[in-house]
C-alpha cells in the first residue's frame, strides 16, 4: 500500500486535482458529458456505433407511465430497471425472478408490481439522479454473468472498471459484489476492488473499503486466483469507447455475459481514483507515456488494446 509523498510520486499516482485540472479539463470536452451522464443516450449511442451493450426493452418518461407498468413487465421474468442519470449505483433495481405476483430481487427479497411501480416513480422525480433532476427509467435485459466469476461475486454481476486514456486502456479493475453492497458491483456500498494485470487479466490485489483483502467475505473464494476470460476482447471493447464518444479521459464499464459476451455497460467521464488502490500501480507512469507522444498515433482501437497489453502493462 501506498504510504509516503516520496513513494506515491515513485509509483505514480495520481491525485484528485491534477486528474480534475490536468486530464478531465483538458481532454474531456464539457460538450460530450451528456454522452456519459444519462445512460439511455449512452445506449442508444453503443447501438448506432455496433458496440455491443445489455438489450433495451423499454423506458418509462412520464408518471402516468407507471400506470401501464404492470402490461410493460408483462411475460418478463427477470430484467434491470435503473435511472438513466442515477449515479453510484444509486436507484437500480435488479430482478432476477417472478412468483406469482411478485418479483424475486438478486438478494432473494420479494417486491410487489406496487413497489416497483413506486420505485419507478421515484426515479422519474429525481431521486437518484444527479442533482435530484428528473429522470426517465430504462428497462433492459438482466445480465448473466460469465460461470467463471460464480464463486467470485455474491447476488450480483461483476463489471471491469477501465480507465482509458487517448483510447488505450491503461489501468483495470474488477468489482466483485457482496452482501453489504446488496448485489450492487459499487464499492462505497462494500463491493470488493481486485486490481487485474494489463497483460494477463489476472488479479493483483484486492481491496474492500481501501483495505486489502484476500477472501471473498461472502463466498470464501480467493481473490489472487481471479482472471478474467476473454480479455483480449474485454481491452478492444474498452478502446472502442474512446471512438465511439472522443472524451479523452474515459471510464468504461464492462461485463461478461455468460451467452452474449463481452457487454458495455456505462460510461464515466469522471472515473474515480481508488483503481490504484486496488492495482497497487499508479496512473501517472502511464498516462504520461501516451500524453508525451511514445504511443504510436492513428492506431485502430484492436491495434490500442494490443499496445496496452504488451507495452503499457510494463510501466
């Protein structure tokens, strides 16, 4: 872990506001935030640009929409309802089953189409959503997540947080969720961070709260035997999110469906700092590599995620 000013500057990482001032202001332009912030134009910006992302069954826009809640979740035995600006992981409601008629949360909890329909109401007044605006609430397919990370991840999808930089991926994380963070991959509510190598896709370290950790608390698993299949795929996916929005400075979130694959599934154009942590590497190194010009330019984003698991994952 890091300690001293001398050891964090030796291994290169990066504060708050050298990465508000240096690289989010000069990199990230104001203009393409909306992009990132509301994740239905995120969506419907993946489907335009082939980006392979979780399905869009519907959304909800207006309060008297919620009325006709209980025709929309017709048939439908498992699927994710969330707010399309919501942050932290706040306001998204994971169902994985029906009984009659109520719904069975990842936790095993049961709702009723009354308490889903209040939720949705919740989200559309702005509830969870940045600066308590109102919102629209998006309906979309539940993901499966890969059998790999099964003993890993406790009622909830695991996702790979990337930071991607000029469109090379530079650093990786992948957040494990436990019963404190009530199924959720978010690590202010408990979810575990586990650093993964660059080149490999393994894992280097893990934390839960900042604090290294090495057993699942809810599983038992070991975290330092975690690695991640398809990795290769995972980085050019990452990469790809570069060209599909032009924010320089980009946090890309994606999972490993069990059928479908790798699967964007939201964009940050404010990626938090606590990847270092779990990596125990700094940003700097790298970043510095890529903004002093030793990267190659005009690369396609296969040829970038190619370079950052050769070249990069070294630094």
């Amino acid at each position: 872990m890091f300690s001293a000013y001398s050891q964090l500057r030796e291994k290169g990482v990066l504060g708050l506001n050298q990465r508000n001032v240096h690289f989010i202001s000069r990199y990230n332009e104001r203009r393409l935030f909306p992009l990132v912030d509301d994740k239905l134009k995120t969506k419907l910006m993946a489907g335009e640009a082939h980006v392979n992302a979780p399905h869009l069954i519907g959304t909800i826009q207006y309060q008297h929409e919620t009325r006709d809640l209980e025709n929309l979740l017709k048939g439908l035995r498992e699927f994710v309802i969330k707010p399309a600006k919501g942050s932290s992981g706040k306001g998204i409601l994971v169902i994985v089953d029906r009984s009659e008629d109520e719904f069975v949360k990842s936790s095993g909890a049961k709702v009723s189409l009354q308490e889903i329909r209040r939720h949705v109401s919740n989200i559309l007044g702005g509830l969870f959503s940045l600066a308590g605006k109102p919102d629209i609430a998006i309906l979309e397919d539940l993901i499966h997540s890969d059998p790999a990370f099964f003993s890993f991840s406790y009622e909830g999808v695991p996702d790979i947080r990337f930071i991607v930089f000029q469109g090379f991926p530079v650093l990786a994380m992948m957040r494990l969720a436990t019963h404190r963070s009530d199924g959720k991959a978010n690590l202010h509510q408990g979810a575990i961070g586990v650093g993964l190598d660059l080149a490999t896709g393994a894992a280097i370290g893990a934390v839960q709260f900042d604090r290294p950790i090495e057993f699942h608390p809810d599983t038992g698993a070991s975290l330092k035997d975690l690695r991640i299949p398809a990795w290769k795929d995972m980085l050019e996916l990452a990469a790809k999110c570069y060209d599909m929005t032009k924010l320089g400075y980009l946090g890309s979130d994606i999972v490993l469906d069990a059928k479908r694959g790798p699967l964007l599934l939201e964009l940050n154009a404010r990626p938090g700092l606590a990847i270092q942590i779990a990596s125990q590497t700094g940003l700097l190194h790298r970043l510095t590599h890529i903004e002093e010009g030793k990267a190659p330019k005009g690369f396609t984003a296969q040829q970038r995620a190619e370079y950052a698991l050769k070249r990069l994952s070294s630094l």
